[in-house]
C-alpha cells in the first residue's frame, strides 16, 4: 500500500480536486493525507489571531466570508443531492464551532482547534466527492490516531495500535481519506504537526503502515536545484539521498516539511515528490541510494539572527561553551550553524521568542553582538566537501559579504550567512558558480 500526500494547492480548486481524483483512481490501495484547501490555514490563523486580541465582531466577518466560499464550493463539487446536503450540513457544524470560540478564554488550545477545521472541511468534502464518483473510499478522521509524546514528537506506536485499530472499525475501502497537519498531544488535546505538517503526516503514516512508497504531491515537478522564486531556469533534481533531502528541507526548501525525512529513512520507505498538475512528470525520488557527488542543490532559510559572543575566557579555557549550550538549551532553542575561534563563538538561531532572556544571560559570561535579518544559504549534495568542483562556490566571497561560513560538519553540506538582503543576489551567483559553470 502507498500513501499519497496532496497540498492545499492539489485540492484548493474543483478543477484541482478533479485532477487529484483521475490521480488517485488507479485500481490501488492508498491512504490520502490531504491538507487544507490553499489559503484556508493563513485565513484560520488571521481569525485565531483576532480572537486572541478582542476582536471577536471582525472574526465572525472572516468566518462568515470563509464559510460562504465553502459552501459555494460545495454547489460546485457536488451535484449529487443528498451528498451535496450531507456535505453542507458538515461545513456548517465547522463554522459554527468556529463562531462558538469566538467568545471562549483564547488559549493555545483554542487556536488549535481554529487550526484544525481547515484540514476537517477539505478531507469531509473530498471523500463525499469520491462517493459521487463512484469510487469506494472511506473517511478516517486523523485525531483518532495521530498522537505525540510529551517532547511532541510522533508517538510511532500509540500511532500504529490507533490506526490498526481504526481501520478494523470502518468499512473497507481502496481509498482511505485523512487529515494531515493536525494530532492530539500526550494529554489528549487537539494540537498540530506545525505549518507544512501534512507533510510529515504522510511519512509517519508510511513507517507504521510499512508502506511501499510515500508520494508529496504539490504543484512543482519535485524539488529544485535552486529557488525558482529568486533564480530562473532552475531544474527538478531527478534522485537525492535521505541525507540530502533532509538537508535542503531544514535549510529552506519549502516542497518538504523539515522533519518529512525521519520517519521513513529508518525503514528506506521510498519517498517521492510529484506534480499534481503533471503527473507524468519524475519529480524527485528520495531514497537510501547516492547518485553522483558534488552539489546537487541551493537553499536558502530566511528569519536567522545570529549571536556572536566573545569572551577572554575562552581563551585556553574547558567548560565556556558547555554554559552557553547550557542557557540554549533551558530556552529550548536550538543553534543552525556555529563557529568559533579563541576568543568568540558566533552561532545562529531562527526562534527569537526568548532572545531577550537569552542575551540577559549570555551577558553574565560574554560580551555580546547580535544581527537580525540573517540568512542561511545551503550548498548540499553528496560528498561535497571533497568534490573537486566544491572550490568554484568561494568565488563568492568576491561579490557578497558572508557573515560565516560552515564547512566540513556535514559531507554533504556546506552553509553561508549573508544578509537577507543579500540572499537573491547570492543564489543567482551560486547558481552560476556551481551550475553553469561560469563567473558572471
């Protein structure tokens, strides 16, 4: 059995869904994880956001114009009419719930719930279209078995005993139809796999069911060589390794949560990355293989502030850096990149929401200097510390100025900080470089 993953875009449209359909109406067993429809999550999160602030007559405005264009996108999906009715009766029971929370104590439960309609509303739609199209699928809703633990990491095996057992309660079906993004946590309470979990909701659902391929389908012929946004005529990088994918998705390749990799490298699940308005197309496969050496792909991860802290201390000295990762991790803040010499450590961070309290003790140990607006550019592909064309990336250092530098902690990548305002330029040069061989 597969497990095939569609993002907001795939299904934000009839014309989308309808595609997503003929795609997934081959004759096979699968599970479909879908996400909400596009634009639904950052409307759900405005709307959280004003509840949180008072502002509950403004959210109602937004729940009413959400809960209109569903229901005309219901009349659009839906010509069957008790399917149609049945469905409508549903989208209604979702927006009401999000009326109801508009007067609540606002809580991070609160907000979770708000999160969570969104993936409910498309998974409930999507389902009963099938139905009208004759196919046999049946709807298994996602917070009957996806759990985290108390670090709110996925609980793999309160994961598996929930969906063998949910599957054993429901009719059988070749297509199974659920919900990505959202969970409940180790007390029970609604909570979510972060923006872009869906992602990660397909690949957990693949190493408990032993799946033999985990597809992500989005609407990009897999992931690039470089940011399309900022760099024309880049490419679809046709096989990378576990390592590498996990790499570009940490530093900034936006086709693939962060975490997606983990669950299915343990068991070399295949995964696959496909473009839902070209299905033909390769995309990129990932998996435990390594294809030829060298640099593969660039990213970039914007939102990077970087500490540097100096101290005569450290000079010949054992136990400075153990108190500063000391103070990092009470924070709960992990470090991206790190550099030091004999006297300074510089290090990077993308979560500032106890930087204040950071810098307050770092400063009883340090002198300290901290830059916003930083960002990571990412060099990845397999060996490529020891390639012999890695020496072509530091032409860059005649054109842009690089705040660090990190090279040799991993084979398989190397990391520039440079100024956000930089980073475009910085791609388009890279690619150059590193690509087309040649100095612009």
């Amino acid at each position: 059995m597969k497990v095939l993953k569609f993002g907001g875009t795939s299904v934000g449209s009839v014309e989308n869904m309808a595609h997503v359909k003929d795609i997934i109406n081959d004759g096979a067993p699968k599970v479909v994880v879908l996400s909400a429809m596009s634009g639904t999550t950052n409307t759900l999160v405005a709307i959280a956001q004003m509840i949180a602030i008072g502002k509950s007559a403004q959210a109602i405005e937004e729940i009413n114009d959400l809960e209109f264009k569903y229901l005309k996108t219901v009349d659009q999906l839906l010509q069957n009419a008790v399917l149609n009715d049945h469905t409508k009766v549903y989208v209604r029971e979702r927006f009401n719930t999000l009326r109801a929370l508009c007067d609540a104590h606002f809580s991070i439960e609160i907000e979770n719930t708000i999160l969570a309609q969104g993936e409910l509303l498309s998974t409930f739609m999507f389902n009963n279209y099938l139905k009208q199209e004759g196919l046999l699928s049946t709807l298994l809703p996602a917070l009957n078995f996806m759990r985290t633990d108390v670090l709110h990491d996925p609980d793999l095996p309160a994961i598996k005993l929930a969906f063998e057992k949910e599957l054993e309660q429901v009719e059988p079906a070749n297509i199974y139809i659920t919900q990505g993004f959202i969970c409940l946590d180790h007390q029970g309470k609604i909570s979510n796999l972060q923006r872009g979990g869906s992602d990660y909701t397909a690949t957990i659902l693949g190493a408990v069911i032993h799946a033999e391929e985990v597809q992500i389908w989005t609407d990009i012929d897999g992931m690039h060589n470089n940011d399309p946004r900022c760099v024309e005529g880049t490419h679809p990088i046709a096989n990378l390794s576990f390592d590498e994918a996990a790499e570009l998705a940490y530093f900034g390749a936006k086709i693939l949560h962060p975490q997606t990799v983990l669950p299915v490298r343990a068991d070399n699940i295949p995964l696959r990355l496909k473009n839902t308005m070209d299905p033909e197309a390769y995309g990129t496969l990932i998996s435990e293989s390594t294809s030829e050496n060298g640099v593969k792909a660039i990213a970039a991860k914007d939102g990077i502030t970087a500490i540097k802290i100096k101290s005569g201390r450290m000079l010949q000295a054992h136990g400075f850096l153990k108190k500063v990762f000391e103070i990092f991790e009470y924070y709960e803040t992990s470090i991206d990149m790190i550099t030091t010499s004999e006297v300074a450590v510089s290090l990077t961070i993308d979560d500032t929401k106890n930087l204040d309290k950071i810098l307050v003790d770092l400063e009883k140990i340090a002198t300290i200097e901290v830059d916003h607006n930083q960002s990571i550019v990412c060099l990845v592909g397999h060996a490529i510390v020891n390639h012999y064309d890695t020496y072509k990336l530091f032409q860059i250092l005649h054109d842009v100025k690089i705040r660090m530098i990190s090279y040799g902690g991993s084979n398989n990548n190397i990391s520039l900080l440079i100024n956000t305002t930089d980073k475009v330029e910085t791609l388009q040069k890279l690619n150059a470089y590193v690509f087309e061989l040649a100095v612009v």
